[in-house]
C-alpha cells in the first residue's frame, strides 16, 4: 500500500477511476466508517453529477483535497478484497496512451457488468404528506397504487406497470408525484447473484447411525415420510458412512416426483433441516487433478524443445506449424510446465466458436484448474471466473480477447492461438485494442513468456521473427499420418462458357459434394457474406434497396423475409414491387450462406444441411449445439462464414469447397491479399485431418492471380516475400505505423469540412506526405452519421509517437469545441486492421 491508515489523522480522499470518457480520475471523500476498508484497487459506489451512480476504483489515497471542487463522500467501499491489482491498473494506462482513448473507457470495457452496481428508480410513500385528498383526490388506480406501497414498502417502475397496466403506469406515478403523495428514489445493488443452492441434512439425534432405528419406528405409519428418508439415505451413502450427513443432498433431487407434503412434515418434525449453501456456475470436477498424459511426437517434441530453449534468449516465439500439424498437444506440455512452476497461463482464442472443441479437450486434462471467460457466458458466470483467479480457484483460463483484463497476479505464459486472426482487433467502441499486441505488453509487465501460434502468421508477426526479435519454430509436416489436402482451383467462368455450373456451384464440385456423402464422409461449403445474397435489384430499372441510415445495399434475408443492413441492425419487408419504377421483376443478385443452404438442399435433398453464421449462433449454446452435431455426424454438410475456418477438428470431414474466392481477394484493403491467403488456407485445412488427404474445390474467376498460385503451391514463405516487398516499397506495416482518423457528423457538408480542419491542424506537427486524405471510406455514412478518414503513415522506430499522439489529442479537442462541430464525433484507431 501507499499510505498508512494509522498515522493519517486528517481527512483522507481517493482518487477514483470512473467507467467513463474522462481524462483523469476524480476525487472523494472517504468517510471514516469506510476507512479500515481503503484499499487501491478496491471498487466504491459513488455519485457523479447529481443522479448518477457509479461503480469505481480507487487508485489513489491521500490527504489534499480538491482545489476545483468539494468532495463528496464515498457511498459506500463493496470490497474486501481489491478487486483489481496493480498489473492491471498499469495495463488501463499503458492502453489508454497507446490507443488513445481514456482510463475510464479502458475500466468500462475491462470490468465485467457483474461487478459494476446498478440503480433502479422506485417509489414509496411520502412520510411528510399531508392529508389533503378532499381537495385533490385520487384516482381509482392511483388508490390502487397507494394501497401496494402501504403493504409493500417499495415498488419498481415495472411493478407499477403490472398492477395497472403497461400503459397508464408512468402518467400515474406523474400524477402522484404531483400530488407529493409518492416520492422517488434510487434503490442501489450489486448486479452480481451468488448460486444458491438448496440443502437438506439429518438434524440430530438422527443424524447418528445408532438412532436410525428408532427414527424408522417412529415414521412406521407414515409410509410416503419413510419412503422420503430412505431416498435420502440412497442419495447420501448415510449408512455407509454417515459423515457424509454433514454435506446433506439437493432438496430438489430429494423431493422430486413426489408431494412437498411428506417432505415439510419431516421438517416440522425436526428430522430434517434446510439450508442454502453458495455453489459454483461451472461444473465441479470432484477427482484429483492429475494430468493427462500427452504422447508428442518426435516432431513435436523437437518443436516444444526448441520453444523453451528459445524462451531463454527471447520474450515472445511464433510457432509455425501448418494445419493439423498439433500445434495444440505442445501448447497443453507448455501449461503443463508453467503450471507445476506455481505460474498462471492465459490461452487466447479469437473466435467463441473455438472454444467449444479445444475446452473439452483441455477440461479433460486439466479439470477444475481452468476458467472459460467469453461474451457468452452470463454476467455472473464471469464475475465467477474473475474471483476465481483472485481466489486461486483458476491458474489456467481459456478465452477471448476480453481475457486480457483479467485479474492475473503471476502470468508465466500467455498463448494466442490463430494469432493472425482480425477477431483479436476491438473496433468499437474504445478501447479499439488489439489483443494479440496488448498481450504482448501483458506479459512483458509480469516478466512472463508469450507464445504465438498460426499456420498463417500475419506478416507483422511473421517479419518479427525472420527478423530475430521474436524467436520462431516451425513445423512443416502434419500430426501423425495425416497429409495435406489437394487444392483445385476451378475457373467460374470457363465453367459457365461450358454450361457445367449448377447456380452457383460448378460441376466439379457439384461432384466432388456427391461422392462424399455416397462414402458417407462430412462436406464444408464456405462463403464469406451470411443472408440469402448480398442485395436485391430491379430487372427493369436497376435500382438496388439501400438502407436509410448507411450507405450500403440491404441484404436479402430469406428465412425471416426481410432486407437488413449488416451495419446498423434495420431491416423492411421484401418489397414485391420496385420502389422507383413499380415493376415487379425483382431478382437476387449474388449469394450468401442461406442461400447456399437452400440451393444445397434442393440439389442434395437427402443430406442433413446445417448453417453457422452470426444468424444462426446468437444463443448461448448455438455454436456447442451445430459443432457437436456435426462431430456426431448429425450433420452431412456445414455451410459458413468465417466461423468454419478456425481451428475445428473434425475426424470425417474430407471435402471443402470454397464457394466465391474473388471477393476476399479483390477487397480494396492493402491487407485483402494476407487475409485472403490466411482465410483459404486456413479453411482448407479442416479437410483431411487424419489417414485419408481431403480436397479442396476453390471457385475463382482469377485462376491466374499470384495469390491463388501460391495458395495451390502451399506456399507461405513464397507468399510472405512477394507481400512483405509490396508493405517495403508503398510504406504499409510492419515497415510504418498506421493511425486512422474518422471524423463523423450528421451533416456531409460538415463532416467535409470538419476533417479538412483537422488536417489543417495536423500538417503541422506532420509532414503533409504523411497525412493520406482525408477522403470519404468506402462506406461513407453509416448509422445516419457521414464519415470522413484520415489516415496517418509513420515509420517505425523514427517517430517520436507518443509525444504526436499528445499532439493529435489536443488538435482534436480544439477542432471539436468549435461551435459547427459540437454534433461531430472523431475517432481515433491506432494500429486498424
């Protein structure tokens, strides 16, 4: 700690960090009720403004008080035990520098709902309210309000609505205000609800074996109470061992399929005693946690070998291994090591849809030892797992790029798997972070290790350990017998000349699909856009539905009948005439996941289809449900997005087809060509993971693109040294920086002028042939907001970036309080991908 409780005699303030876009933290008073419970790091309920709650943390104690302005008091201290530490608190500032944003926007997204309060508004009678009602009576409904406050002492905004209808009750609770017959106030509590669990045990004398006798003659006439105890003594062992009492059974396992009437007799009685007991969200794994054995091979052996010789010299090594390769039997050897060390281990995982394979997996080997932390889990399951590293419950925890934030104490190693992955990339809102380079400052804070893993590292990471500040392995051969897959590149348009395409799938993989499931093997038909196509169109007229507030096209979604915007959320009806020249020849253009789904049912109707998208995996348990059905061969043929291409492993898969290549590689992106290489190898590599080599059927209408020569070849250094001498020569990372700015404002005209502003500004303090725009993006309005981009090229290691970042803060600032941009919002993404 950084102050003594004791020898301050003075009044004490804290500096607390509020969950929100301020530049600094704010001051309070600590009252000397919460004194012996200041600790830094510890959340505090406060007030900010004159309605807000807050939850905060205190990161500072000390005895000046503001000069600005008077202090209020701490409402009240919530923890015992601080609920972030000192790592932590230096990942908010490090982050908020680098990216840009503030401390507060880092706390916000950093702590989970569960351990931030809430404030819920209720009303209760006014106990200074003077009789009046002869010259301001009441309505019948607000008598009926009044008679529920004088039974209950208070009632939520909701309740009121129950009682007399959804409609009336704010105009009521209005009118009562008014009356001064009701005040409103604000109920603060904990989002956070421990488990219950309801318990029943023996009370004594019966819960001695010796007395069990006497108890079963006393119930003698009582055969449904008997029956009850004899299930209790089945589900407890009792007679065999009667200690095992003390933990007692589920009162609900206890009373099922029977009355609760025999059941509160024995209470009464004083037989049986309930109580509650806090039990864990996850499930308990009662046996010892002994490792499972992992047999590497000599291969893989030879690669974890080498990753701990090279962690000697090295902070960070990229492990290169090509798909199937088992690349995750050495990340399990590696959290062995650092485990039995006394260290924590955080394994990244991009996508939730990876989980679900890799955590049944390690849940084996490692039991209750590992947390899971993702945006699927409920606001109390991650509250469960964030104490349970505190704790010491986890020491190993599988997640997502939130699991950064987590509360570890003693990291010894941090694995990002798939590293090469966008979905590492927090885009909104603030802090827009990257997980995989934030990770790596992680790691250096706890003097820890980082490994990387990918079978197509992105070219940053790839250019680090060709250049020796990372070390690298890399493994060429697949786990096993296992061989490669065949890639075949198909030509669209050769196919259409020679009218061997089926709607959207050319005759060879129309074959390829029907062989597989006549061997009764498993098909994966990926296409990177979801809905039914891309856009609708008038055959007459041309015109194409665009949506109100982005301009974008809105996509065709068959199986709930609407056009939607992929940006903003709003969707119409299918219109059955065209709104600019009425006709009704309105046809599909392009295709997407559901319309693949359809089409592959009409050609192969026996099939089982599922699809795996966004659409289709909203629910908690949607992605475990599809993945585990396709595993048991439930499912013939999966059809997805990005989704199918992460990491899955599946025995009977030896057929993949990618449906429209053309699109991922002609993306106006200097990235299109990496992500484009990186998505088709990785997709191609859920084929053939055992004996038997898969195929892979890519549909192109540029067979003769550099990218797809090099994807046929398998060849990732080839495709890397074409790539990395492109970045060199037009000044793209990881040879510069890059910084994006968007300026949005409701108006064009002012979003048009409100970045030639800030340029104006920045050219000062950087060279013009840094400074690309600004310029309207390719989607230049989105969610009624009109954008303008700025983006900013700085070479690495040549450029003073922290001192400009200052700069570019304060230029942003003055542009911003100008009175024609006081609707305008800018926003700044360092490192975009």
């Amino acid at each position: 700690m950084e102050f003594n409780k004791e020898n301050i005699k003075d009044r004490l303030f804290a500096d607390i960090l509020l969950p929100l876009p301020l530049p600094r933290p704010f001051t309070y008073h600590i009252p000397d009720t919460e004194r012996e419970k200041v600790n830094i790091g510890s959340r505090v309920i406060v007030q900010f403004g004159k309605k807000r709650i807050l939850t905060g943390i205190i990161v500072k104690v000390h005895s000046i008080e503001p000069d600005v302005y008077e202090a209020k008091d701490i409402i009240e201290i919530l923890d015992d035990t601080p609920s972030v530490n000192a790592f932590q608190l230096k990942l908010f500032e490090w982050m908020a520098e680098y990216y840009m944003c503030h401390q507060g926007e880092v706390l916000n997204a950093a702590l989970p709902s569960g351990l931030k309060v809430s404030s819920e508004s209720k009303i209760q009678l006014n106990p200074n309210f003077e009789d009046l009602e002869e010259k301001m009576p009441f309505a019948d409904k607000e008598l009926l309000i009044i008679e529920m406050l004088e039974k209950k002492e208070a009632l939520t905004f909701d309740e009121v609505s129950l009682i007399v209808g959804k409609k009336s009750g704010s105009s009521l609770i209005k009118s009562l205000i008014k009356k001064d017959r009701i005040i409103v106030f604000e109920e603060v509590k904990e989002k956070f609800t421990p488990k219950i669990l309801k318990k029943v045990r023996l009370c004594p004398p019966y819960d001695q074996k010796v007395n069990m006798q006497e108890l079963f003659t006393k119930l003698e006439k009582k055969p449904k109470q008997t029956d009850l105890l004899l299930k209790y003594i089945k589900l407890t062992g009792f007679l065999e061992n009667p200690a095992k009492n003390a933990n007692g059974t589920n009162k609900n396992l206890l009373i099922e399929e029977s009355s609760l009437s025999p059941f509160t007799s024995l209470l009464k009685a004083g037989i049986f005693e309930e109580y509650e007991v806090v039990v864990s969200r996850f499930e308990e794994d009662n046996e010892e946690n002994t490792f499972t054995e992992v047999r590497l091979s000599e291969t893989q052996q030879s690669a974890k070998d080498s990753i701990l010789e090279q962690f000697g010299e090295k902070e960070a090594v990229l492990l290169h291994g090509i798909t199937g390769s088992g690349k995750t039997e050495i990340y399990i050897e590696l959290i062995k090591n650092v485990l039995s060390g006394g260290s924590q281990v955080l394994y990244l995982l991009p996508e939730i849809a990876l989980t679900t394979q890799i955590v049944q997996r390690l849940r084996k080997i490692f039991g209750d030892k590992m947390g899971i932390y993702h945006s699927k889990f409920s606001d109390n399951e991650r509250v469960e797992t964030w104490r349970g590293i505190i704790s010491g419950r986890f020491s190993f925890v599988v997640g997502v790029r939130s699991s950064i934030f987590l509360p570890f104490d003693n990291l010894g190693l941090i694995i990002i798997d798939e590293e090469h992955e966008t979905s590492y990339k927090q885009h909104d809102p603030a802090p827009r972070y990257h997980a995989r380079d934030t990770a790596l400052m992680l790691a250096r804070m706890h003097h820890s290790k980082t490994l990387l893993g990918s079978a197509t590292p992105s070219v940053e990471s790839y250019f680090q350990a060709m250049n020796k500040k990372w070390g690298l392995v890399e493994i060429k051969q697949r786990f096993g017998n296992a061989k490669l897959p065949q890639l075949i590149a198909v030509d669209v348009r050769k196919e259409k000349r020679d009218r061997k395409i089926h709607g959207d799938f050319t005759g060879l993989l129309t074959q390829q699909i029907e062989k597989s499931l006549h061997e009764r093997n498993q098909v994966i038909l990926f296409q990177n856009r979801r809905g039914y196509a891309p856009y609708i169109s008038c055959e007459d007229c041309g015109h194409i539905p665009k949506c109100d507030n982005c301009a974008v096209s809105l996509t065709y979604h068959l199986y709930h009948k609407q056009l939607r915007c992929h940006y903003c959320g709003s969707h119409e009806s299918i219109p059955t005439r065209c709104e600019a020249c009425g006709s009704n020849k309105i046809k599909t253009v392009g295709l997407g996941t559901e319309k693949i789904e359809d089409d592959i049912k009409l050609l192969f109707p026996d099939a089982i289809t599922q699809r795996m998208d966004l659409d289709t995996t909203r629910k908690k348990n949607s992605y475990q449900k599809i993945i585990e059905d396709f595993q048991n061969n439930k499912i013939d043929i999966l059809v997805g997005t990005q989704m199918v291409t992460k990491g899955l492993d599946f025995d009977r898969v030896n057929l993949v087809g990618i449906l429209d290549a053309d699109s991922l590689i002609h993306f106006p992106d200097f990235r299109a060509h990496e992500k484009a290489f990186q998505t088709f190898t990785q997709v191609s590599g859920r084929a053939g993971r055992r004996e038997k080599a898969g195929t892979v059927i890519l549909q192109t209408s540029s067979i003769n693109h550099p990218v797809i020569g090099k994807l046929l070849q398998q060849d990732y250094s080839g495709f890397f040294n074409t790539e990395i001498s492109e970045r060199e020569k037009f000044h793209y990372p990881p040879f510069y920086r890059l910084i994006s700015i968007t300026f949005k404002d409701p108006d064009a005209g002012i979003a048009s002028k409100g970045a030639d502003r800030l340029f104006g500004k920045l050219k000062y303090f950087i060279p013009k042939e840094q400074i690309l725009g600004p310029e309207p993006p390719i989607i230049n309005k989105i969610r009624n907001y009109y954008l303008e981009e700025i983006i900013l090229k700085f070479e690495r290691n040549k450029a003073n970036l922290p001192a400009i970042k200052y700069k570019m803060q304060e230029a942003i600032e003055k542009v911003l309080a100008e009175t024609a941009f006081k609707n305008s919002i800018i926003v700044c993404d360092v490192d975009p991908v």
